[in-house]
C-alpha cells in the first residue's frame, strides 16, 4: 500500500495549501447546512404534542452532544498519532480540538438546561447523561489545563496527549458507572427512560442539524489549526512569503 | 520479558524513606478525620440523616486526602536527581514504579482504610456498614493511589503541581467513588454488597496492569526533557 499521503499530513505547509482550496467551498456548504436545517427546524417542523415549542431546542442540542463526545475522540486520536508517529500536525489538531470540543460540551450542558427547566421543571437534573456530560466537560478542562501548564510546548503537547489517551479508556468505564448509579438513585419524578421515536418530519432537520455541525466542527477546526501553523511556523520562508503577498494585496487594495 | 526486578527494592526503599518522615504519613489521616468531622458541623448532627451519607462523605474525604498525599509521590525523587538515575537505567520501570505506589498505598490508603470505623462511629453509620465499608476503601483506595501517581507524574515538574494533580485526576476518580461508596450503601440497606465490590477489584486490576505503564511512559517525558 501506499502511505504516502501519510506522510505528506504530517507536512503543515501541505496542510495549509491544500485546505486554502476546498475550505471555502466546505464552509459554503456549512453554511447552507446550518441555515436551512436551522430554519426547517425552527419555523417549519411541527409542533411537538406534549412539549410545545420548547422541543426545538433538541435542534442546537443533540448536533453538539454528538460533536462534543466526537471530538474529544478525535482530540485523543490525534494525540496518539502523534504520540506514535511523532507527527507536528497532529499535535496541533489536538491542541486546536480541546477548546473547540470544551465549548461544544458546555453548550449541550446550556441547552440542555434551558430546555429541562420548563419540561423537567428545573435547570439541573442529575440524569445519568447530563452527569456523563458534566465529567466530559471536566476531562477536557483538565486536558486544557494540562496543555498550557509547561514551559516547554513540547512536553504539553505530550503530556495532554497522554492524559487524553487516559481519558478515552475510562469514558466507558465512566458512562457505564454513572448509568448504573442513575438506576440505583432514579427519582420517581422523572421518567424519561425512552426518547419517544420521532416523526420523520421533526427529524429530517434534526439530520441536516448534525451535518451541519459535522461540517461546523471542520472548518472551525481547520481554521484553528491553520492559525496554530501559522503561528508555530512563522520563521520559515514559506510563511514570510506568504504573509509579505497578503500585505502587499491589502496595501495594494487599500491604494 | 517484564519480571520483578526492583519491585521489592523501591517498595523498601520508600517505606524505608517514609519511616524517617513520620509526620508525613500522619498528616492525610488528621486531614481525613478532620474534614469529615466538619461535615455534621456544617450541615446537621441528626443520625438519621448522617446515617444516609455517611459512606459518600467518608469517600469523598478519602479522595482528597489521597489526593494531597500524592504530590509527594516522585516530587523528592525528581527533585534530589534519583529518579532521573531510574529512567537512565536499561531495564523497564514499571515494576519500580509499581512499588512505589504500593508504598504510597501501604501509607496513606491503608491507614486510611483502618481509621475509617471510627469516622463511621462519628458519623453514625450502621454497624453492618463497617466492614463492606472497609473492604471497598481497601480496593478502591488502590485505583485511587495509582491515579493519583498518574497525576502525579504528569505534574512533577511543575513549581505548583499539586493543584493542577487535582484537576486532572478527579473526573478519572467518578467510577471508583461510585462502586465505592455503593458497596456500604448496599449493606446498609440489606442488599448483596459484594458486586459492587468485584466491580472495584476489576477496576483494580485494570488500573494495576495499565497504569504503571503510562506512569513509566509519562515520568520518561516529564523528567528527561
């Protein structure tokens, strides 16, 4: 087989070039993803019998669950390639990944409170998913903290990665023991053991919602991770160039 | 071929190196006994309800105390050069490591484990919770000790590690407290306790067999660059 293109992700100056030409085209598609599905699940998918209005919610709310917990996977993954492969770059998308998918949990925490205070009659609920989520936001806060604690931004990049690799072995073991607490202290109040099947109509939104934030998910972690390379490759020739072009462009349209 | 070597020797050598400090081995147990005390202060002296908490505060206490206790895990070895003497060597480290740890558990969760009736009697926990009590601290203080070198480890060469340890190392703690503080629960009110413990020894197992490695992998890292 041929490991080449291997290889060459390991380059972040073929990594810069090579996303400059299809990013805009993936952002126009996030774009339109995110607005339409936005507006579908918004204005056109019906009401839900039981919840009202307040059920749309579930439109912000699933896609980011879903890119919170798959990030923190990919953050690992990336953390091990470079970990094994020694690779720059993907030091940098682990690195880059922590805050996005930090920002991401929080934000399912947030919807998800806004939206259990008028069905579930309050903000929190200690429900074994919520808990889930709030020890998620906890691992990456530590992976953070880790990141920014030495001197050295090797020895971070290093130690996060490891911490995160730590963090992916006891997600199970974590998510299983809060499930199984979660049925030994079941409020009686609450029932909310099966999420009632979905109308097609209320779904199909839904999807185009977690497209959408797939595809969210990737520029914004290309365009960080672009800044990232920038950054750390700002002495090579090849990034003065470039920013010598940019300026004489603006400075040129500026006359 | 991963044998014992240097098993026996590091756990002598750090009880050894405790034995000198004393003090150090007493001041987690004082912690634990004292902040569990300051829990009925703060809420209620009522035995009926301390009685429903009682296993979780013991717990939640055991943690922290483990907690402090572990920053001087590999902080003198790091700082006096032996531990870089250890990583040079041209044999694996897990097994020292390994007997570090169970130093630093024969030190703290140990003892730990041993006083733990007497906060029971303070908090008026039920005399059937006392020894599924002390068997769960016995395991579980096991993960909580190899964790805990985990964090410290990643932290060693920090100047002020020690609350970045916490940090990281406490959401990796949720399952141990859970099976934990279950297995008193359970006896309490009349269940089988022992599932929740065999839980805990598997986690034991699992974190006796992984986590040395990645504290081996870790210390090469922070310590050599």
């Amino acid at each position: 087989m041929n490991w080449n293109w291997f290889y060459r992700m390991g380059s972040p100056r073929w990594f810069y070039e090579s996303t400059s030409r299809w990013l805009p085209w993936l952002a126009a598609l996030t774009f339109v993803l995110l607005a339409g599905g936005l507006v579908w699940g918004l204005a056109f998918a019906p009401q839900d019998a039981k919840q009202g209005n307040s059920f749309r919610i579930i439109y912000l709310h699933v896609p980011a669950s879903f890119l919170a917990l798959a990030g923190y996977f990919l953050m690992a993954t990336a953390g091990a390639i470079g970990l094994i492969w020694k690779m720059k770059l993907s030091y940098m998308v682990m690195k880059c990944a922590a805050p996005l998918g930090a920002v991401l949990t929080f934000l399912a925490l947030f919807t998800g409170a806004v939206w259990g205070k008028p069905t579930w009659g309050s903000y929190w609920v200690w429900d074994a998913r919520v808990t889930s989520m709030l020890i998620l936001l906890f691992l990456y806060l530590g992976v953070l903290a880790l990141q920014y604690a030495f001197d050295s931004k090797d020895v971070g990049n290093k130690a996060s990665a490891i911490l995160a690799l730590v963090g992916t072995v006891n997600i199970p073991i974590i998510y299983k023991s809060v499930d199984w607490w979660f049925t030994l202290h079941q409020p009686a109040t609450i029932r909310f053991t099966e999420a009632p099947s979905m109308h097609p109509d209320m779904f199909q939104p839904l999807l185009v919602m977690i497209l959408g934030f797939y595809c969210f998910y990737a520029v914004a972690l290309i365009l960080s991770v672009r800044v990232e390379i920038l950054a750390r490759e700002r002495k090579t020739s090849w990034v003065r160039e470039r920013v010598k072009q940019a300026t004489q462009n603006t400075l040129g349209a500026g006359l | 071929m991963i044998s014992n070597t240097g098993f026996w020797a590091f756990l002598r050598r750090d009880l050894l190196l405790i034995n000198r400090r004393r003090g150090e081995v007493a001041s987690p147990l004082i912690f634990f006994i004292m902040a569990a005390t300051f829990v009925p202060l703060a809420t209620t002296p009522d035995a009926e309800l301390l009685k429903d908490i009682a296993p979780g505060i013991i717990w939640v206490m055991a943690l922290l105390a483990t907690l402090l206790s572990a920053e001087s895990l590999f902080a003198s070895d790091y700082q006096d050069g032996s531990l870089e003497q250890l990583l040079i060597s041209p044999q694996l480290i897990v097994m020292p490591v390994l007997g570090k740890v169970t130093a630093h558990w024969l030190t703290t969760g140990l003892p730990l484990t041993l006083v733990s009736p007497l906060l029971g009697l303070l908090l008026s926990l039920p005399t059937d919770g006392y020894l599924p009590m002390m068997a769960g601290l016995a395991v579980g203080t096991g993960c909580l000790s190899l964790l805990a070198a985990l964090g410290a480890a990643l932290t060693v060469s920090l100047p002020k590690g020690g609350l970045l340890l916490t940090l990281i190392v406490m959401p990796l703690y949720m399952p141990v407290i859970i099976f934990g503080s279950a297995t008193a629960q359970y006896s309490i009110q009349g269940l089988a306790w022992t599932g929740p413990l065999a839980i805990l020894g598997a986690m034991l197992a699992l974190a006796i067999a992984l986590c040395p490695l990645a504290i081996s992998s870790v210390l090469r890292l922070t310590t050599i660059n």
